[in-house]
C-alpha cells in the first residue's frame, strides 16, 4: 500500500470509530534500507505515530481516549 492510500485508510478508520488522529510522525525504513526510484515497492516499511482522541467535545480541544496514561495527557 502506497503512504497516502495508508494515511487515507487511517482517516475512514477513525471516522467510522468516531475519532480523530493527529499525526505526530510519518516513518519508514532507516537510510540503511535503500530503495530504486523506479521500484516504489521497496518503499513498503511505513510507520505512524499518531495521538487518537475521542470525536465528541473536540471544541474544548482535544482529549485522549478513556483509559489511556500516555505521555500526551
């Protein structure tokens, strides 16, 4: 999966869960996993980090999922 078709998929996902996703980073392979430009397919490793937060209440900003003793609280 190519990375806006992967951060489109995130984006219904929360949407049909009732949340929102705030991209904290894009990744991918480190600079010793070398890709061709010519072969999109070697970009296949891809990470996201990301805050998730509940979709009601989002005027009064947002506020972390129920349970959740992270960093970001």
């Amino acid at each position: 999966i190519n990375e806006p078709d992967f951060l489109d998929a995130l984006r219904k996902a929360a949407w049909q869960a009732g949340r929102h996703v705030q991209i904290i980073h894009v990744g991918g392979a480190g600079g010793d996993h070398p890709y061709f430009t010519h072969v999109m397919e070697g970009r296949y490793l891809k990470a996201i980090f990301a805050r998730v937060t509940t979709a009601k209440n989002m005027s009064q900003g947002p506020r972390p999922l129920e349970g959740y003793a992270g960093d970001f609280e």
